[in-house]
C-alpha cells in the first residue's frame, strides 16, 4: 500500500552505496527477476547508478532502490540494474529511478531508452512500449547478453521509449555489428 508520507529522493550513486545496490540485485536475482551482477561491474559502471533513499523526518536517509543508464550508441541509452529495495515496492520508487534516467538521457542528448525485463506492465506505465525482439532491435542492445548464461532461449522482453524533443544526434556513425560468438545463432 502507498504510504503518503514516503519522503523519496534520487540522487547519482557514490562509492558507498555499492555494497547496498549490489545485495539489492542479488536479492531480486536469487528471486529470478534479474540477473546477478558482480561487485566490480558495479564499481567500474558507478558512473551509471542512481540511488533511491527515503528520507525520515529527522533527515534519516535509508536505502530504497537502485538503477542504472547505461549508454550503448549515440542514439541508444540502456535503463539496467533496476531494483526497488524488499519493503517499498509499489511505492513510486521504480518510476523515480527511471525518471532520473530519462533525466540523465536527456542531458546528453540521447533520444531513446532501451529496457530488457520481466516487468513489461511497469515499463509501460513509465512510457515505453513493447518491441518486436525477433527484428526490432538495435544492434547494441546485446551488449550484455554476450555474457548472459541465459543468452539461448532468452525470455526477457524488450521496450523502448522515444524521449519527445531529442533529436537524434548529428553525424551518428553506424554501429559496429555484433560479434555473436559462434553457434549461437
Ligand atoms: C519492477 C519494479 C522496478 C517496480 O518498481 P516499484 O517501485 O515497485 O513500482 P512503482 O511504484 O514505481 O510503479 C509505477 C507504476 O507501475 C505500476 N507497476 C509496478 N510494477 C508493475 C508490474 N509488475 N506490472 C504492472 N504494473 C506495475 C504501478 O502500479 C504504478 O502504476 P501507477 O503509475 O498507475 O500508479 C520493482 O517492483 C522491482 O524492483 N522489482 C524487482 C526487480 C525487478 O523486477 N526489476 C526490473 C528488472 S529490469
């Protein structure tokens, strides 16, 4: 239940949030809905975090979630690393951290965000929309899946959201094509 007096902010992440952002993922990964993701690719990602806190009136901040953009090309920012702490779920704080996201793409003049999920109806409701990921795919998008274990018979689903006003960067190169490993597909 929505609690009217959760006193939420956003804020980039700094060095000592690691360990709570990266017992937050393990603990949404041991449930199945997101994958494990090492200490060190945080540490060396931190760049992309954002921390969700949520402020007691005596100033108090207590952890409440993480997420992470992760830029792939010129016109391609990827939302990752989402996960809403154990107790404030339903509560605002995924929204907000896609929000910050969105915030940060456009601050940099990237005009779409990219999503791989299990959570398709709570992307949509922040805007995006379901993608066709047998043809609609950007070639970066698979960036991370190279190292993914379930990279064969992946049942994510992909969404992208086309933020108004951007406008795609001038001089855009081509993306290099990826390099799927042999036998894949
Ligand atoms: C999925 C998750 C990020 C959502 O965050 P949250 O803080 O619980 O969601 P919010 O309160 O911000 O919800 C925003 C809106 O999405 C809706 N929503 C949330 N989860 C939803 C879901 N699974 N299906 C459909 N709608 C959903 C809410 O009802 C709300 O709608 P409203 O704007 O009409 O009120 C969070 O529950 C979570 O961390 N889950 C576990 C890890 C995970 O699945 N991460 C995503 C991997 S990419």
């Amino acid at each position: 239940m929505n609690d009217p007096k959760l006193d939420l902010r956003v804020r980039p992440a700094r060095a000592g949030d690691v360990v709570s952002i990266f017992e937050n993922i393990g603990y949404w990964a041991g449930q199945g809905k997101m994958l494990v993701r090492p200490m060190q690719n945080i540490f060396e990602n931190l760049r992309d975090f954002f921390v969700a806190e949520t402020v007691a009136p005596d100033g108090t901040a207590t952890f409440a979630g993480n997420g992470a953009l992760h830029i792939l090309w010129g016109d391609i920012a990827e939302v990752r690393g989402l996960a809403v702490a154990p107790g404030v779920q339903a509560q605002g704080v995924g929204k907000a951290l896609v929000e910050a996201c969105e915030v940060e793409a456009r601050d940099v003049g990237i005009p779409t965000l990219f999503a791989w999920t299990y959570s398709v109806g709570f992307f949509e409701k922040c805007g995006f929309t379901l993608i066709d990921k047998t043809k609609d795919l950007h070639p970066r998008v698979w960036s991370e899946c190279l190292r993914c274990p379930f990279f064969v018979g992946c049942n994510e689903n992909g969404l992208v959201k086309r933020l108004d006003g951007v406008p795609m960067p001038l001089n855009l190169p081509e993306p290099p094509p990826t390099q799927v490993p042999p036998g894949i597909r």
